[in-house]
C-alpha cells in the first residue's frame, strides 16, 4: 500500500498535523541565516534548516527530525543526486537525494550516503538498528542496505500497522509524505524483508513525565541569590529567569550552568533589585530543553523593599552582641542574634556592617546568623549607600570605597581626600571639608566631587535628597540638587536637635521638648509623631527609635504620635537591607 499523501506546499494531511502537535513537533528553534545553495529548477528554496533544529553539534528530537523532513515537502524539494543544499548554521551540504533527506532530517554535520562506502548512515557511527518494527518512533529511518533509505514520521494506527514517511525517491517526483504499512510486502517499491531499522545517535533523549524546575530565591540585602532545582539532569540547555513587577518591569536573565545531581541546587543567577520599584516581583524559570523548546515553570514571588532597606538591626546595650528583629513581637524571641560584640554597627541597602571592638576591623553580614566577612581594616567611621561601603580612614585623610570583595589595602579604592564626616544613602555618598566645613557630592569617579553647601551641623541622605541643619541648628534645608550657594538650598523647617532620613522620608527632633517629627513635603509643613528619644533610624517604610533611657525600642505606627514596643534595651539600631 502506497499512497501519495502531500507533494506540494501547504498540502499537509490533518492526520499528520495532529501526530506532530501530539508528539510536539510544532517546535521552533533559533532562527539563522538562510546559507543554502540550493537551486532547484524554479521551485522555493528549503528554509534554512537551522531555523528547524537545536544548532550544530546539539542532539534533537524526533519530533524535530521530522519538521526538518517536512520543510522538503513543503518546499517541493527534487531529487538530484548532483547537487545540494547547504546550511553552514548546522551541517551539511546535504545531498538531495534520499540519503541527504535523512542526514538533513537528523541534523547530521556532514551527508553519508545509505550504507556505501562506510561508515554510511546505518553504521554505529550515525545510527542505531531496531529489532521490530513496533519500536519504530517518529524521526527513525527504513534503510535498504546499499540503496534507498525513508525517513520514518510516525504512525497513524500503531495497533494496525499504519504509518507515515517521508521520501526523496527519484528525478520525477518531488519529496513526498507517503502512507504505507507492516502489513504490506513491498514498501516504497522494495520488499519489506529487505529494509533495516534506524535510529539516530543524535536522537535527544526523551523528557521524563513530570520533570520539573523549581525556582528558589534568597535575599541579601538589595541582592538576590536566584537558583533552579531540577528532578533530573541532562534534560535541559539553559536557563533563563524572566523576571516582571511593578512598573511594567520585564527583564529576562540568563544563569549558570546546571547541578552536579537531581534534586540539588544549580542554573544561579544574582540579581540587583538596587533602585527597583518596591513590590512583589515574579521570577519564572524558563528552561531551554533538549527538544530545543523553551518550557515554562511555576513562578516564585520575591518582595523588594524599597530602596534602603527596612529591616531592623540592633546591637545590645552592653554592645556585647549584634541582632535582628524577626519582624513581629517585642520580647526576647523577637530578635535573633547575629553577631558578637561590636563598637558600632551601619546599615543601608548594601547590607549590614559592624565593626570589631578589638582590632577595629569591618565586617559584613551574610544574611546567616554567625557569618560575617571581614572586609576592610580600622577606620574612623562608614556609611553605607544601596550598592556600595565607603569609609573614612582612621586619621580622616581619605575616603575610600570598598570594591566589594576581600580585606586589604587592595579591596578598597581611594575616592577621595580628607574630611571631617561622610553621609551616604539612596542619593548618594557626601562628605565635610575639614579646612572649611563645606559639603561635597561624589560624582562616581575616584578623586571627582562637586561642592553643593557651605558648614552645616549634620546632614541626611534620602533616596533622592539631601537635607541639612545649619551650623547654629536654627533651620533644616533641602539641596535643590544643582549649585553650592545660599540659592541652591531652600530652607523647609525651624529649629532641630537632629535629623535623620531615609527612605521613608525626612525626621528631626525638638530642641525645645524632644519631639520628633516628620517632614510633609512641603516647606513649613512637619507633623509631630512622637515624643522624646535617644536616637532613631528610618527604613524604606519605617521609622525606629530608642527611648531616652535606652531601655526599649519601638517603630511609628504610622498614625498621630502612636509607637509600639519592638524589643527591649539597646545600645543603636540601623536600618538596612
């Protein structure tokens, strides 16, 4: 039995169309360049085969062999053992005959012949044989030793015997879809006991039922540790997280290499959030599997704060050991200790810093209570920004920036000269003149600043401002964001103790009573939200403070002067991420 099913474009039985969309060979790869050579006496050019497969030297699947087969179909490809089609974007030149249908099909780099001269595409160089029939699976190849050669496309009633396949037989016709069965004594015009069963060395292995991808998150301060555990290994390509949020945010990032074994952790990828938009962000792991398909896994959700932080650290009254306020609660179990003793602690979107009591020595944090980095060696104080540390030496002759990784002299770079403070945050890194008490901006490159104030008594960075109270701290001003003179600050409040920012705004407290209150905006505009303290830290959506006894900390609920307790005495607190 045979019978022509499709030898013109378009032509496509539904029956076969639905054996590719069940066995998925409705699948696309990259695209390439069309490098063919082809001409084939007035007839379209076949689609450059790189559009249809995995690219040179990856295995494919069956599925894939045949959509490679079927753009020839569709392309009214003829026979002609004289000339043939190149596709330098994954192998060939493929013969247009019946062989170089098959080593096209199988995404072969070179076009053997059938059997002669070996090794030809039935040696265990390029193939595997088959022992029935019933094993016969879409994208295998029927060889007639020595001289014709099928390209298998799947069957249409296994328990039946009913096939289809794919087939370059000779200068009168074009290649063709042809139906034919196990029953049948001659197929293709040879008899059936004469024909070998093939299957390609460079068939993809089968992606077992319920392979999956999971996706895991873990947070250090504005960076996040993206990583995929996978059930089974040797199934997929690569990885890409597709990551979307507010805003409108949609990026897509490529990760590492996969885990050693099923089940364990691999594909990372570390991922800044500094400067996102605070909210809930869905990171999908895609996976390029060996169908050459991309496959989409459960998504997993990843809060981002905004810019500064909002977690809550502090360091005990005796300063005998750091902690972190687990969130809820205002007892002991509350907190979690994360560190030993320290002389001071700094925090901001970086992370959390603390330095050493005996050697005065900076380290950070890890995100695991205990683990701690030394990073730098003494010096007189810090500041930390969203994404970096500076620090001022010990004799405050320079300000330098730690490179981000190791301790020595060699992971710090000097930015600039002396200075009597340094203030950092969202908006950026400032520091004091000691000569003239002036305040400069750092603009990003070592040793460039720009003046933007003359003395003031302290500053606070925000994440887009920078506030200052003034030497004889009567008035708290804004930098407008250009110029250093009298103009290019606008006074917005009265008299202030100190001031503290962040990214939940501007603060100060009274020197007449100790309030504390907070900036609305607006010049003249403040709302008192709550009474005396010893200090306060402002997160991206807190404000903390510690009673003026040091006895007990507490956060602003948000409304009137109201505060609950979130923990008992301390010595400082930082926000940070």
């Amino acid at each position: 039995m045979r019978s022509n099913i499709a030898r013109r474009t378009g032509i496509r039985t539904a029956t076969l169309a639905a054996i590719a969309v069940a066995a998925g060979l409705l699948v696309s790869g990259p695209a390439h360049a069309d490098t063919g050579t082809y001409v084939n006496n007035g007839n379209a050019t076949p689609t450059s085969t790189g559009t249809l497969g995995t690219g040179v030297g990856q295995k494919l699947t069956g599925a894939q062999m045949v959509q490679r087969a079927l753009d020839w179909v569709s392309h009214n490809v003829s026979y002609n053992q004289g000339q043939s089609f190149s596709d330098a974007e994954v192998g060939g030149p493929y013969r247009t005959d019946c062989g170089g249908l098959v080593d096209m099909a199988w995404q072969l780099t070179s076009s053997p012949v059938v059997t002669t001269p070996s090794p030809g595409i039935d040696s265990s160089t390029y193939s595997t044989k088959l022992t029935s029939w019933s094993q016969l699976q879409p994208g295998d190849a029927l060889a007639v030793a020595g001289e014709h050669i099928n390209l298998f496309a799947g069957w249409i009633n296994q328990s039946a015997g009913t096939f289809h396949y794919i087939a370059e037989d000779n200068p009168s016709v074009t290649t063709g879809e042809y139906s034919a069965s196990t029953s049948d004594t001659s197929i293709d015009g040879y008899p059936k006991s004469s024909f070998e069963l093939l299957r390609s060395n460079n068939l993809a292995p089968a992606i077992p039922a319920g392979f999956s991808v999971t996706a895991n998150a873990q947070q250090d301060g504005s960076t996040v540790n993206l990583t995929s555990t996978v059930t089974a290994n040797g199934y997929i390509n690569y990885v890409n997280y597709v990551i979307t949020g507010p805003g409108g945010y949609n990026q897509t990032f490529r990760a590492g290499g996969g885990p050693a074994s099923p089940n364990t952790t691999g594909y990372a990828y570390t991922w800044n959030t500094n400067g996102l938009t605070a909210g809930t962000y869905s990171v999908q792991p895609v996976a390029n599997e060996i169908d050459g398909a991309d496959h989409s896994y459960a998504a997993t959700g990843v809060t981002v704060a905004p810019s500064g932080g909002n977690r809550l650290y502090g360091l005990s009254s005796d300063k005998s050991a750091v902690s972190v306020w687990n969130g809820t609660g205002s007892g002991p179990g509350a907190w979690t200790v994360i560190g030993g003793a320290a002389t001071q602690i700094y925090a901001g979107g970086f992370g959390l810093f603390a330095t050493n009591p005996n050697d005065g020595s900076i380290s950070k944090y890890n995100g695991t209570p205990g683990s701690w980095t030394v990073v730098g060696g003494p010096g007189a104080t810090y500041a930390v920004s969203n994404d970096h540390l500076y620090g001022l030496s010990s004799d405050k002759s320079a300000v330098s920036v730690w490179n981000g990784t190791g301790s020595g002299p060699g992971a710090w770079t000097a930015i600039g000269g002396a200075a009597t403070q340094i203030y950092a945050g969202g908006f950026g890194l400032f520091a004091t003149n000691p000569n003239d008490g002036s305040i400069s901006k750092y603009n990003g490159t070592p040793g460039s600043w720009t003046v933007v104030g003359g003395p003031g008594a302290t500053y606070a960075v925000s994440n887009d401002h920078l506030y200052g109270l003034s030497s004889d701290k009567s008035a708290v001003s804004v930098w407008n964001g250009t110029g250093s003179g009298p103009g290019a600050w606008t006074a917005i409040g009265g008299a202030a103790t100190q001031i503290y920012a962040g990214g939940f705004g501007l603060f100060a407290t009274n020197p007449n009573d100790g309030s504390i209150s907070k900036y609305n905006g607006t010049p003249g505009s403040w709302t008192v939200v709550g009474g005396p303290g010893a200090t306060y830290a402002v997160g991206a959506s807190s404000l903390y403070g510690i009673s003026s006894d040091f006895s007990a900390v507490s956060t602003w609920t948000g409304s009137g002067t109201s505060w609950t307790a979130v923990g008992d005495s301390a010595s400082e607190i930082a926000v940070g991420s």
